[in-house]
C-alpha cells in the first residue's frame, strides 16, 4: 500500500510540474514573435488551453495536498517576525544633552 501511495505522490509531482512547464511556455510566446495581433485564432485556443491548465494543476496541487505526506505543495509562509509598535518615533530614544554627555557621545 505504501508504495502505491509513493507511486501516487510521484505521479502528481510530476503532472503538476509539466502542466506548469507547458503554462509557463504559453505565457512566454511573445518572446518568439507569437502574438495575438498576429494569429488570432490560435491565440484565441490557447488562451483557451491556458486557463484549462490553470484549472487542471490547481486540482491537482489540491489532491497532492490532501495525500498529506510531507511532499504538499503550499505557498510559502512569511519567516519575518511582526515590527512592534513602539509608539511615537518622535519620542522614542531621545535623551537629553546632559545624558549624552554622560554617555560620552557629545
């Protein structure tokens, strides 16, 4: 059974992976000349192609995360620890002349 599952896994990493190769090469056929200026009519089926893709690797990304074995595709979640609010920047951190000479900084 578990190695039916790994085959499963495998198999969806790699759907996933190809069909957002093949999107990501519709998005960028501007770059060889192919606009739909040019050729309506195929743009127009693979605009079409495109937004099945879409729909296609987003059910799959969904069924690789319901395996629920270490291997999900998610978004990445931001690593950076929330600003405090400290108050008013104006008076935060001021010290008077004197303290400063004190501290040996003036």
């Amino acid at each position: 059974m578990t190695n039916q599952f790994d085959t499963k896994v495998a198999r969806l990493a790699k759907r996933y992976k190809g069909l957002s190769r093949v999107a990501a090469a519709l998005n960028d056929l501007y770059i060889y000349g192919i606009y739909e200026s040019n050729f309506p009519h195929l743009m127009e089926i693979l605009n079409s192609a495109k937004d099945h893709i879409k729909v296609v690797i987003k059910d799959t990304k969904e069924e690789i995360e319901l395996c629920g074995d270490g291997l999900t595709i998610k978004e990445p979640t931001p690593t950076l620890a929330p600003i405090e609010d400290t108050g008013d920047p104006e008076t935060a951190d001021t010290d008077s002349p004197e303290m400063l000479r004190d501290k040996g900084i003036l």
